[in-house]
C-alpha cells in the first residue's frame, strides 16, 4: 500500500497535479511523497495541534481518520490562512494525508452566519416580534419576548382578529396593509390594549392562491401616549393663548371674566360652570356664569384646604372647584362640572385650571378695581348717594322698567330749604354735616329699594318706584316731620333748616301717550318751581 502510495503521488501519478493537497508519511512524519499543492499543507504538518497528532497516531493503528476545519498557517507574509478538511489513510507503516481546502466554503458559511444575525439583530431592533400567519390566518410562527403580554406559544393557532380591537387587524396581518404598515389596536394579556404597528408581506402557493403571511410588529403603545400627550400639551397652550388674546380684546372685566370662564369650560369639556367672589374666606356674588345648588358641596372643602383644590361628585356630575389666588390672597373660587360620561378628573384638567384660575383671580382683581372706579364715578363722596349722574343712569332704568311693568312711580325732589345760612354762619364743616344729616333722613324713611341721589348743593332726588299720588304725599309729609331734626345745624335763628318737595308722578299710557324720562323731569322741576315760588316748607304734586 506504501508502494501504491508512492506512485499516485509520482510525477506522472493521478494526484500529481490534484488542486488537493495529498502527502504520504513516514512513521516519524517525514515526507515521503507529495503532490504540488502539498506545500499550503506543510506548514500545518510541521506544528501539527493536538488533535492532529493524535489522529496520525491512531491511522498508524490502521484506523481511517478525519478532521475538520484545520488551520494551516500563511506560507508568507502575503498569503492567509487556510482550512483544510483531513483524511488520514493507512497505508502500511506511513500514512496518506488527503486535504480538502474549505477556506472559500468557511467563509461563506461564516458570512451567512454573520449576515443572519446582523438581520436577526436589525428585526430585533426594529420590531419587538415576527410573526407568520397561515392560510387561514392563525399564527403559525411567533418570536419574541412575550409578544403582547402572552408567551409566544400562546399565540400559536390563535387569529389575530381574537385579540383585535380595531377593525382592520385582518388586513394588516393578511400583508396587505400600506409598505408603511398599520397601526392596529389588539388587546393583550390582561385586556390591556395595545398599539402596534405592523408590516407584512403575503404568501402565495405554487398556483398563486393564499398561502398565509409573515412580517414584523413592533408595540408603539408608549410612542402614542406621548404623542397624546403631547397633542393634549399643545392643546392647553393653544386654550392658554387664546384666553390670553380674549383678555386682551375684552377691556371690560365682566366680558374677560365670561371670556375666561368660557375657555375654562371648554378646555375641560365641562357642562356649565361659575365664577364666585370670596372675600375673607366667605363666598360671594356669582360674578360670571350659572351658580349651581350643588356648589356648596365642594366650595368650603377647596377653601379650607392648602392648595385650595377640592373635587367631588353628586349625582350623574364630577365637579371641581378652585379658589383663585392673586399675590397669595383667595379672591374667588372657580367651579366647573361635567357629566360621568366624561370621566373623572385628569391630572391635565387639573393642570391647565390650575393655569385658568391664576388669570382668573387677576380679572377678579381688575373687576373690583373697575366696580370700585364704577362706584366712584357715580356716587356722592359726602353723602354716598347717588351723584347726578350716577342717579340718572339708574332713573332712566328704573323708568323704563316701571313703564313696562304698568306699575307706575313718583319721582321726588327734595330741597333743602336755608341751607346758604349755615355755611354762612357755621361754616362749611356744619353745612356738610346738615347735607350727611340730610342723606341719612331720605335714607331712613325711604326703602332700601329706592334710589336715592344728590344733584349738587342742596338738591337731592329719589325715584319711588311703584306708589301712586296718595303714598307720594304721606311720603313727602313724613320726610318734612322728619326734617324736623335738622333744626339743631343752625340753631338760634328764625329761619330753619327744612324740607321743600317736589313730585312728578308718571302717567299712565291712557292719559297722556308714554310718558318719558325728559317730561318726567320736566314736571318734577315745574313742581320744585311751583313750591319754591310759593312758599317753602311745603309739598307740590303734578300728575
């Protein structure tokens, strides 16, 4: 066999020119015999590892030996390595070595690896499970940690549209849904719904029917929540400034309050909702929209907690209330309430009112600051009655809503009779206390519902709404008794201090057409000549 050996290796032999490497050796290793492509092998023979050496050993036995995937080292600085495949023959005292190089076929098999995993590495990061469907669109293959929730197996045979919330679950796991994929909502384990966004590519058979479908989902649950939260960001900044921009166009408080108020509803898809005063702690005028009976279940709960928030329900409503603050102080409560349908109270409503209330309180600051410019714009700062014009603005109300009504009036004027004397005598200090004296007696002797007014000087006014002739004179007597008091501003003289009144009563339709604020006046100044020209101290009455 050695012999045999020999010749196949000869010159002239068959293995002479094989591209394999072949080489027979002696018991020591020494080279016998070799063919030209032998010397890729020698440098593998010469440092042979373990596993070499020991297979040599048992060929010399007698026992056919194979190796795999030896590495022969570079036979120069510009070579590489090479794998070789062994077979070690016996052939006698010496073995034949027939190498096969598997360097080409390594590689490719290395790069199919490489390139199967850099694909499993990308689907894994660009989906959180593959999936495949079969022709009756059951899941016949699932990957993943815990697709959905459940354990993959779990998966298995089930369809997708089981688990589907949305309607279109079908479509996306079919492969015909957009290249892009599409977002489906299927419920996980526990019925908690989850967003995902799937790809898919059909199958088709050998006739070009449906054979099922595979592709790759990936959980856009979270990426949704933000983008929701976001949009809901965005939407509270858009409420924010468009109640900035409707303050700015309202120069009234009480039209900015609505404006608020309004936005406030709308932000929190509230059913209605009010605006209340606080002063010291203790609730107030309704200042804008509908004040509710159910109010008081959460008004003193907000006003005595720290961050003055309080939330509650009654009946098919969730409500919730807020006290506004403006430089600490609690200046008005906001109370907004919506139906059951709509949910409880989120931490976003909870957020932007809290944002609302700020801007509230500063128009609850300007509204006072306004009523109180208001107040002084038509009120008599000796005697806090009305000033003319303040008196006027009322009057004319007043009038048109008697006239309406049908219930009539008395329009009074009222002089104070010898007035000059006391500022003349007793100076302007006792005048002003006779004209405060004078407020007080129209004030206590009138009702709390007439208007009451100083036109100027000694001249006062009062509108008594509803009284016909005979009230209008036991009125105008009663106020002279009463005038009685003012004796004591200018005493020691003979000419004392008094009331002289004239009254204009308003016609009815029937007598005279309607009757207006300018002849009501007029006739209320023709009674006020009459007694003065014809003696004061009295009454005049003109119908």
């Amino acid at each position: 066999m050695r012999a045999a050996a020999i010749r196949l290796l000869a010159a002239d032999g068959p293995l002479a020119r094989d591209l394999s490497p072949a080489m027979l050796l002696a018991p020591d290793r020494t080279e016998l015999a070799a063919n030209a492509a032998a010397a890729a092998l020698r440098p593998l023979l010469r440092h042979p590892p373990m596993e070499l050496a020991a297979a040599f050993a048992a060929a010399q036995e007698g026992a056919v030996q194979r190796l795999a995937a030896l590495e022969a080292p570079p036979t120069d600085a510009q070579s590489r390595p090479i794998s070789f495949d062994l077979t070690l023959l016996p052939c006698g005292n010496a073995v034949l070595v027939l190498a096969r190089d598997v360097s080409l076929e390594r590689a490719l098999r290395g790069a199919l690896i490489d390139s199967r995993q850099r694909l499993k590495d990308l689907v894994d990061r660009a989906a959180d499970f593959t999936w495949e469907v079969d022709a009756e669109g059951r899941f016949s293959f699932v990957s993943g940690q815990r697709p959905l929730g459940f354990a993959a197996a779990d998966l298995i045979g089930r369809k997708p549209s089981d688990l589907a919330i949305s309607s279109d679950s079908d479509a996306a796991f079919a492969g015909v849904g957009p290249h892009a994929g599409a977002e489906i909502w299927l419920k996980g384990a526990g019925d908690i719904p989850v967003c995902l966004l799937v790809q898919g590519q059909a199958l088709e058979a050998g006739d070009g029917s449906f054979r099922g479908a595979r592709g790759l989902a990936r959980d856009v649950t979270e990426q949704k929540a933000r983008e929701a939260d976001l949009a809901e960001a965005r939407h509270r900044e858009r409420l924010v400034l468009h109640l900035m921009r409707s303050l700015r166009r309202n120069i009234d408080p009480d039209s900015a309050l609505a404006a608020a108020l309004e936005t406030a509803i709308q932000a929190v898809g509230a059913d209605l909702g009010s605006v209340h005063r606080l002063d010291g702690g203790v609730i107030g005028a309704c200042l804008a929209g509908t004040a509710d009976a159910d109010d008081a279940v959460l008004s003193p709960t907000a006003i005595e907690s720290d961050n003055g928030l309080a939330m509650g329900h009654a009946g098919h409503r969730h409500g919730i209330a807020f006290v506004c603050r403006h430089e600490g102080r609690p200046v008005g409560l906001l109370v907004l309430w919506r139906q059951d349908g709509r949910g409880p109270w989120a931490a976003d409503d909870i957020f932007l009112l809290s944002e609302l209330a700020e801007q509230v309180a500063v128009l609850i600051e300007q509204l006072k600051g306004h009523e109180a410019l208001r107040q002084l714009s038509t009120t008599d700062a000796l005697t806090g009655l009305l000033n003319r014009r303040g008196f006027e603005t009322v009057l004319a109300r007043a009038v048109t809503r008697a006239r309406l009504d049908g219930q009539g009036g008395a329009l009074m004027y009222v002089d104070l009779d010898n007035f000059k004397q006391v500022n003349d005598r007793f100076g302007h200090a006792q005048g002003d206390a006779a004209l405060v004296a004078t407020a007080d007696i129209l004030r206590e002797n009138l009702r709390t519902r007439d208007p009451i007014g100083r036109l100027g000087g000694d001249e006062f006014v009062a509108w008594l709404d509803g009284v016909g002739p005979e009230e209008a004179k036991s009125k105008a007597q009663e106020l002279q008794r009463a005038a009685a008091d003012l004796a004591r501003f200018a005493p020691g003289t003979d000419r004392p201090l008094g009331f002289s009144i004239g009254i204009a009563l308003m016609r009815p339709a029937a007598q005279d057409g309607v009757d207006d604020l300018e002849r009501l006046m007029a006739r209320a100044d023709e009674a006020m000549y009459r007694i003065k020209h014809g003696g004061k101290g009295g009454f005049v009455l003109v119908e």
